[in-house]
C-alpha cells in the first residue's frame, strides 16, 4: 500500500457545491417533491438551482420562475438566503478546519483547501479524501471535487467534474493536458479580455496556452498570462486562509415545521457534526452547548447541555439530546435549530481517523458518560459526589462535592457510623433509659467534640455508642449544656 | 495456538481493549474469611444481584459488604449509592479505605427514576457496585436488575425487607441478616451455583475486616 508519490510543492483540493443555495436551505430536513430556490431581486425571478426531481422533470438552473412552474406546477419554491449562504459556506469552512489549516473560501460556491501536508497525517492521500467526501454527505452536501497542484487548476476541474469520483492531478506535467478543455466562462475572464477572447475564436484554456505568449499578453492583457501561469502552477497564487471565529454558533433552516424527535435529531445531528469538525481543528472539546429550537415569532425552546468533561464526541453529543428531547415538550412546530458552543475548552487531539476506534472509550470518558446520563434525566443536583472537610463538627466534617477533582480526605481515629442521620434525633427515655426499640446501653464513649464557637454554630457534645435489644448500634450524643437531652446521629450500619 | 485465542476472542464477544474484561465471572473476596468459605467462587459474585434482607438499619448491614467496596473504589470503578436512607458518612468510608472520588450519590424523585438511574449505572461499564434500598422489588424488576449487572458485569446490591423472602429471586445470591450477641448471623437463603444452606457469624459489630 505505497502512496503515490507527489512530487507538487502544493496540493489543493477544490469543493465545488453545485446546489449550494439548495442545499443550505434544505439539508435541515427532507424534502421528497420537487424543489428550486429562486432568486427574485431581478424583475424576473429565475430558477437558481433545481432539486433533482425537479431537474428530471426538465427545470434547469437560470430558467425564469413562471416557465419552471409551467414544467410543474407542483413546484415548492424557496427564496434564495444569501446572507444564509454566507453563514453556511463558513461553518463549513470551519468544519473543513480538521482536514487542513489552509481552507478559502470561494464564495458562493465552494472550498479550496490546500491538502499536501495533510496527507500523512491521514494516513494517505485516499483515506484523507475518503473522509472529506463522506463528511460533507453527512452533513447534508453534494460536491464535486478535483486535486490539482495549483488552486486555480483544482477549482476549474471540480467545477468541470461531473461525477462523484474525485479527479486528481498530483502531478504539474499533466496539468495542461488537463486543463486544456476548460471553457473561457469557467476562467472568469474580465468583461473586455473575455469579448476579445471570443472575438478571436478562442474557447477553452488549451486555446489560449496555444497562442504565444507575447501575442497573446499585447491583445488581452498580462492579466490573461497571470492567469494561466497560475493555473499551470508556474507562478505563485497565495490564497487567504478563512480564519474562523473563536466561537460556534450556527442556525440550520428546517424546510418543512418539525414535530417528532427523529425530525429534529436528524438537524441537530448535521449542526453537531459542523461543531465536531470545528472542535477538531482546534483541538478543542466543549463542556457547555446549547440547542435552540425555534417556534418562529420569537418563540424558542432552549436545551442546555452542560458535560462533565468535555468532549467532541458525535454520539455522544446526540446521545444527551436525545435523552433531553424526550423529556421536553414542545409549544409549537419548530422551523430551525440554532446551536450555541457556550463553553470550549482545549482537548488533547486523538490521531485524525480516531472514529475508527470508537469502541474503545478510555475509561475516564466512560465514567462521565455514566455522569452526564444521570445528570441529563435527573437534573444537575441529583447526582453527586461526597468529600470529607477538616472539621471536627461530625455534620460538618463532610460535604457533597463536584466530582470532578479527588479531594484530600481526613481520616478519624475514633469510630465513625457508615449512616449519618440527616438532623440529630432526639431521644425518648423511660425510666431513666434511653429507648429507640428498647432500652440502649452504652458500649463506648464518651467522645467530648467542642468546636466551631467562632462561627456561631458551635457544639459542646458527649459522643457515646449504644446498642440497643436487636442489635442495632447507634451513634448518640448529650449537649453539655442539657445533659439530659440525647439524641441520636448516626447509625453503625 | 494464536489462531485459536484470536477465535475465542472473536466469538466470545469479550473485547481484548476492555480493563474490564478480567472482570467477567468475577468473585471479589468479602474480607470475612468465613463467609467467603461458603460462597462459590470465594466472595461476592461480580456480574450479579446480591439481595441482602434487613429487619432494621445500623446492625453491621453496609460493614458486610464494605470491604468489597473499597477494593472495588481503589479499582477506579464507581461506587453508586442509589437514593440511600440516611447520608453515607465520608469520615467513616474513608476509615474503611473507599476512594470517596469514586462514590456518587445519586437522588431519583420516584422509585422508576431510581430504578432508572441503577440501571444505567449497572450497565454503564463504569460501576463496581450499584447500592439501592427498596421495601419492595417485584421479580421482575430485579430481573431487570440482573440482565444489567450482567451487561454491565457489576455488582448490583440491594437491600430489601425480610419479607421479600417469601418471593422467587432471579438474583445470584441471597442473604438474610440478624444482629446476634456474637456478631452478625449472615443466613444465606439461595446462592447460585450452590446448594449449600445455612449460616454464618461473622466478627462482632465493630470490628473492622
């Protein structure tokens, strides 16, 4: 299994989303008829992407809206979210952190991601593919993509692919031959060069490259040289780097209102898989998210997951929700779901590709796992852990604690009953004798404890074991001040 | 040789990764010499219920099965005390050697969120010990109870009434306590893989193991 070798200084990846403005509108959901967004800002709306049953059906990108109506009448139309594009095409930028740390964005359509020093840590050039492709299906998206040594050469061959398969050029010899049926529209020419260009007869990239140079730089500009010489990789086309914001907070548009638990799971599951790809690129897990479930007309119903340790684990994640849903009910529909990482923290990475080992939770995650499950379902306060305090006040001399940090823990001498009643008992007596199911002897004691008067809650008592008729043996004491007065405060279970 | 270890391990279903899988069919020694003479496999059956029945509270019925527990705490497993009567008190357990960072306590509102939560405890792969008090538990909720500890393989307890006796028991073991002069009458009403009945004293109530 030897990788190939690649002898290109750099490798890009280029993700092409041909159903972008669709799928950002629709991926929070299914939508089984016929669908296109249209966008209505010209005086005449015009299709701007079909859904594939609306595709077959013969409505085509660029179509004007009444003549794809005419096709179908059944038609459902969206109205075309630029603003949520943009947001999408960012989350997703973030999600494809994990994969690389140079991700561009190309806007409106798609991804660039420079990919060559990833491969190894992939574990090969397939595997890191393989990974891409099926996180972005996951995730609700149809790609095309290409690998090319140059960013410009790996776009224009996505956007030319037309099948699943991932066209790869690793090698810069072959660029030109590749490169040469790519259409003068794909090049992105300006205006004047482009009229001139196709007043010369010229219709693809090989066309130009055939022409000399010199010729060709006099007639339409060194703009046009630049640019094949980038696209060939023989000069240099430095990207910037989408850098995302420190914090994640993503809406997903639901295309039709939601009520049941497995509608709203399948959404939230695309929103946490974008957070897991996020929490993975910055080697970070997070300890406290919200979900929002939107009503519509300002009416939300919030969900806060709060996690003992943190994590990014998909299933998880899930896990805690689907629990908390089944536990919510809901006032109304919900037409999006909004996730908010409130609290992130760093993580130490497990290897990429860790997924594959799943089974194996180490067996810290596993304790905590237990933790958040109770915590879930019984509240926050049900579930706790107990640490002893250096005081000598026996209801003080212990506490519930966070479970999160061991405490150090003191140690008595003296016996200690495994039952510690919740408020000291007070004692019945008859005839001189302690009664709790018969009359109690003593069988140790007494234990003078006198502590605490500097904070008003002081005690003065005499600590005695008893033992009563059945065996049962009691942890009983006498206030100094009313020696008369016994009560009873713990049990030696 | 090694083609046949890699099929046991296959067909097993016993994970080689898991810690936990030297767990399996485990007896953990109770610290009672005498009682651990008359249990099959020399202790606690791991992977099981043990019914413990009590008249009362405070007669040496958690210093039975203490030792055990702490064993289990230093292991890194966690002790779950589920909606106990009084309050576990840490200055004691830690005199017993627990490890109070593996004790959680855990308050359900009702008797199915506790049911609930020992459940999942049980079967979480995390839990040496799974503690619940309940004055009744039909069979099949201690059936339930059972098929966890298995899953989970660990050690479910429970303490019942002394009238829960006169029910069937799905559990590995039963025990019946009485506080006695000497010590602890431990009676075992029903041990699995063992037809021996009877019962045994063990040391007197303060004695530590």
């Amino acid at each position: 299994m030897s990788a190939p070798a690649i002898a290109a200084r750099q490798l890009w990846l280029g993700v092409y989303l041909p159903h972008f403005p669709l799928e950002t509108l629709s991926r929070g959901g299914a939508l089984p008829g016929p669908v296109v967004v249209v966008d209505d800002r010209r005086s005449r709306a015009h299709v701007v992407t079909a859904s594939e049953a609306a595709r077959i059906e013969g409505v085509q990108a660029g179509m004007a809206l009444s003549s794809a109506l005419t096709l179908i009448p059944s038609l459902q139309v969206l109205k075309r979210d630029e603003i949520g594009e943009g947001a999408a095409l960012d989350g997703l930028a973030a999600w494809a952190g994990q994969f690389t740390s140079l991700v561009s964005l190309m806007v409106g359509q798609g991804l660039l991601l420079e990919v060559k020093g990833s491969v190894r840590l992939f574990r090969g050039i397939d595997s890191l593919l393989e990974q891409v492709r099926n996180g972005l299906q996951a995730l609700g998206y149809t790609a095309r993509m290409a690998i090319a040594p140059s960013p410009l050469g790996a776009w224009w061959l996505a956007q030319l692919n037309t099948q699943p398969r991932i066209v790869m050029i690793l090698d810069r010899a072959a660029l030109a031959k590749q490169l040469d049926p790519v259409p003068l529209e794909l090049m992105a020419l300006p205006k004047t060069a482009a009229a001139m260009a196709q007043g010369m007869g010229l219709k693809c990239f090989g066309d130009c490259c055939r022409l000399p140079r010199q010729g060709l730089a006099r007639r339409l500009g060194t703009e046009l040289v630049r640019l094949l010489d980038r696209a060939l990789d023989r000069y240099p086309d430095p990207r910037i780097p989408y850098s995302p914001p420190p914090v994640f907070e993503r809406c997903l548009p639901l295309p039709a209102l939601v009520w049941d638990m497995e509608g709203l799971v399948f959404a939230a599951r695309r929103l946490l898989l974008e957070l897991v790809g996020f929490l993975q690129a910055r080697a970070a897990g997070v300890l406290c998210l919200d979900i929002t479930l939107m009503h519509g007309n300002a009416k939300y119903t919030g969900i806060a997951l709060e996690l003992s340790v943190a994590t990014r684990d998909l299933h998880h994640l899930l896990d805690l929700l689907r629990m908390r849903l089944e536990r919510v009910r809901l006032p109304g529909a919900v037409d999006a779901v909004r996730c908010t990482a409130r609290h992130i923290v760093p993580l130490d990475a497990p290897p990429p590709g860790a997924a594959l080992f799943r089974a194996i939770e180490t067996p810290k995650e596993r304790d905590y796992l237990l933790v958040e499950r109770l915590r879930v379902r019984l509240g926050a306060g049900a579930v706790q852990g107990l640490c002893t305090v250096a005081d000598h006040r026996p209801e003080r001399a212990w506490r519930y604690a966070a479970l999160e940090k061991p405490k150090p823990s003191f140690v008595s001498p003296l016996p200690r009953p495994l039952w510690l009643l919740e408020q000291p008992r007070m004692l019945k007596q008859m005839n001189e004798r302690l009664q709790i199911g018969g009359a109690l002897e003593l069988t140790a004691g007494p234990e003078r404890i006198e502590s605490g008067w500097w904070d008003g809650e002081g005690v003065a008592r005499d600590y005695f074991v008893a033992r009563n008729p059945d065996g049962t043996r009691l942890w009983i004491f006498r206030e100094r001040d009313h020696p008369q007065r016994w009560f009873l405060h713990g049990l030696f279970a | 040789m090694k083609q046949s270890i890699e099929a046991l391990l296959r067909h097993s279903g016993v994970s080689p990764w898991a810690a936990n899988a030297r767990l399996a069919d485990r007896h953990l020694p109770t610290g009672f010499p005498a009682l651990d003479e008359k249990l099959p496999g020399g202790g606690w059956p791991m992977g099981a219920v043990t019914e413990i029945l009590t008249g009362s509270q405070g007669i040496g019925e958690l210093q039975l099965i203490i030792w055990a527990l702490a064993q289990l705490s230093r292991e890194g497993r966690w002790l779950v005390w589920v909606a106990p009567p009084h309050i576990p008190y840490a200055p004691a357990l830690t005199g017993y050697g627990v490890d109070l960072s593996r004790v959680l306590v855990v308050q359900g509102r009702t008797d199915a969120e506790q049911r609930w939560a020992a459940e999942q405890a049980l079967r979480s792969n995390a839990c040496g010990a799974v503690l619940q008090w309940s004055s009744s538990m039909n069979t099949r909720a201690l059936r339930r109870l059972q098929l966890a500890a298995e899953h989970g393989r660990a050690w479910a307890v429970v303490f019942l009434s002394p009238r829960a006796a006169h029910h069937a028991s799905p559990a590995g073991l039963r025990l019946h306590l009485a506080p006695t002069r000497e010590g602890l009458e431990v009676k075992v009403l029903k041990c699995q893989g063992q037809a021996w009945r009877g019962a045994v004293l063990i040391g007197g109530g303060d004695a530590r193991p």
